[in-house]
C-alpha cells in the first residue's frame, strides 16, 4: 500500500462556495496566504534596514558622480567590528521603531522623598545634627574599613607568616581559642540583637537576668502532702 504524500504539504483547499459564517469558519474557509506573505515582506524590511516606503529617494538612491579609482577596488577593506549578539539584541533592529517610547522608571529614594523633608534633612546636615539612623550607618563604615585594614595583610599573604606555636600540640593557641569564642554577630547593635531575639524566643528580660529567686520570699516552698 502506498501513500500519495504530495498533495499533503501546504494549507488545505478551501472550498469556493465554503461557508463563512462564524469565526471559525472564517478562519478556515478564507485564504490568508497573500496577507502572509505582504507582512512577511515588510517583517524582512524591518530587519535589514527599515521600510522601503517610508524612507525618502535619497535614502535609497545614490548618484555617483566622481567614480571609483581601480587601484582602490584592490585593496581589501577591513572587517568592521560588529557589536556582540547579545548586545545587538538589546538595541533593537535597524529599522523597527520602540514599541513603547515612554517607559517606566523607578524612582530613586532621593526623588521619592518630600522636598521638605529634603530640605529639613538637609539643613540639620548642615549644622551638625544627624539622624540616628544615619549615625548608625556611620560607626558600621568605621567598622567595617577598621576590620578591613586590620586583615589587609593577612589577605594579601592568604596564609600564615607567623608560627609562635607548637603545630603538633593538642592544645590550640590562646588566638585561636578566642576567634572561636567571639561573636559571629559582634558588629549588631545592642537594639538590633534584641530585636532579632525577641522575634526567636532567645531574648531575656533585663529583669530577668538580675532577678534572684532565693530572695523572693521568706516562707518555705510548699511542701507535698505524704502520699499515704
């Protein structure tokens, strides 16, 4: 058995006097290859350089008045350097306009903020005053650059120079005993570590701590009945 494949390719015959009632059949019974076709050409004419009827004669056209010297059409011209893929993604094809000219941006903290309290703010700068926000991020950056420096040359060697210790003694230097013991979170303020414990059930009340329970009362704790 053997089956004739040839009339398969291509969109199915429409039939003349085909109904054309209803989207779907209008979908189906109208022949679309012309309108195909027509913004197909011009998707291609997007691409490689713009649409040809909305460009000008003299952007099409040249007239060549002086001529090419022969000993110039010798020389091989060098390759230009094209843009990456990538990149030429981005800026979008020859000939095609932006589909969105106005778009969208966010604003930055500075032009989202009041103008008078730009100016409040900026006046109290002025004159010494600074938020406590502000102070905060201050110390964090002397912190940080102070912590920076002290381990610049450590980073730089990335491995130890000094060896004032018994490499095979069990017991670890006293140096090395106290980065373990010191708190990862030591550069946190006071106010942010008991925030973050009081959201984690590790935070103890002042009180608390300095509370003594032997000295709650003077009365003998309550004795449990004999259980005969």
């Amino acid at each position: 058995m053997t089956l004739n494949m040839a009339g398969s390719t291509g969109p199915p015959k429409i039939k003349k006097n085909a109904s054309r009632k209803g989207k779907k059949n209008w979908r189906k019974n109208i022949d679309m290859t012309e309108v195909e076709e027509s913004l197909e050409e011009k998707r291609l004419e997007e691409r490689t350089g713009g649409i040809l009827e909305e460009k000008k004669d003299s952007e099409i056209f040249l007239l060549d008045t002086g001529g090419v010297d022969p000993e110039e059409r010798k020389k091989k011209k060098k390759r230009e350097i094209r843009p990456l893929k990538c990149h030429a993604i981005l800026s979008g094809l020859p000939g095609v306009p932006d589909p969105k000219p106005i778009r969208n941006r966010t604003r930055t903290v500075e032009e989202r903020m009041n103008p008078v309290v730009k100016r409040k703010l900026k006046s109290m700068a002025e004159s010494g005053i600074l938020s406590k926000k502000m102070t905060g991020a201050l110390q964090h950056r002397a912190n940080h650059l102070a912590k920076k420096k002290s381990t610049e040359q450590e980073r730089q060697t990335r491995r130890r120079t000094k060896f004032d210790f018994d490499l095979w003694d069990q017991d670890q230097p006293e140096t090395e005993k106290q980065e373990e013991n010191k708190d990862e979170n030591d550069w946190l303020d006071k106010e942010t570590k008991t925030h973050t414990e009081v959201w984690t059930s590790k935070h103890i009340p002042k009180e608390a701590k300095l509370r003594n329970e032997k000295s709650q009362s003077l009365l003998p704790a309550v004795e449990v009945p004999h259980p005969g």
